[in-house]
C-alpha cells in the first residue's frame, strides 16, 4: 500500500511542520514550491519514518516523491507540461 493513500500530502498540516522544522527560514507564505516539497519530504521522513539526524538519510518511496511533485511541481515540470 502507498503512504500516501494513508497520510495524503495534501493533508499534512505544513503550517504547524514549518514551525517544527529546524531549516525553516521563511514564513510559510513565503515559501516557493521548492521549500514547499522540502517541507513534505522532511515531514514524511522525520515523523512517518522516524529518520533523524546527520547520517540517517533514506530513500523516499518513488510513489510519495511522485505525488508530493504532481503537488507541488517545479518551473521545469510545468514547463514540460505547457508544452
């Protein structure tokens, strides 16, 4: 089963990780896409698999990179898209 059908991107409160979130430089209305996905990608590892600290990196699963990217694409994917 794919976590994003049990905890939805759409779904993860971004205020309250933003707040959380040691990297966090701006206000989350600040934000462009890009720290957007970073805020996702950190939410996801940190709180759903439990990865923390310099060293403990892990791969995302494919299906979770995908959604949070059809969420919140880049320049170049809309680009693409418009083309």
């Amino acid at each position: 089963m794919c976590i994003t059908e049990c905890i939805k991107p759409r779904e993860v409160p971004l205020a309250i990780v933003a707040q959380e979130c040691i990297f966090v430089t701006r206000d989350l209305e600040d934000m462009s896409q890009s720290d957007i996905r970073f805020l996702l990608y950190y939410y996801y590892a940190t709180t759903v698999y439990q990865f923390h600290g310099k060293g403990n990196r892990i791969m995302l699963p494919e299906c979770l990179k995908y959604a949070i990217r059809e969420l919140y694409p880049n320049k170049q994917q809309m680009e693409k898209k418009c083309e």
